[in-house]
C-alpha cells in the first residue's frame, strides 16, 4: 500500500526524470511519459500502474495545495484502498 510520502517521492523522481531528459533533448517530448514511468517503476520496484497512479494523485493534489496540506490529503484518499 501506498503512502502519501510515497506518492510525493514518487512524484518528486519523476520530475527530477522530466527535467533531465528536457535537458538532454532541449525540450519535452510525449516519449518522455513512458521513460520516466519505466524508470520510476524500476527505481521503486513497482508496476507502471501504481506509478501512474502514484503520480498523478500527488501532481492533482499539489495543484491545488501546498505540500503539508496534499500529504494529508493524499494519505485520506489512500485510507483503506490499495493502490
């Protein structure tokens, strides 16, 4: 099961991934999604799915809140649910 400082870490890794690719090709590319999962998945030892879902619940989350406020809210969300 998924914590929300887990979601956060996940994320965190991903947008470390985005950024060095953009570096690297000067600019981000659909192509990048895939690698950057792949390697997340691989990193946290984890299916793609989760990893999406991971990201995408602290990406929504930290759209609208601050870091201690989507920490909470995410660890609410994931209350009795396995991701």
């Amino acid at each position: 099961m998924l914590d929300s400082k887990k979601c956060l870490e996940i994320y965190e890794f991903c947008q470390q991934q985005y950024k060095k690719l953009e570096k690297k090709n000067g600019l981000y590319s659909p192509k990048h999604d895939k690698i950057v999962m792949e390697l997340a998945a691989k990193e946290f030892q984890m299916s793609d799915a989760i990893i999406n879902k991971a990201f995408d619940l602290a990406a929504q989350t930290l759209s609208k809140n601050n870091r201690a406020k989507s920490e909470k809210i995410i660890r609410n969300k994931l209350i009795g649910k396995m991701i």
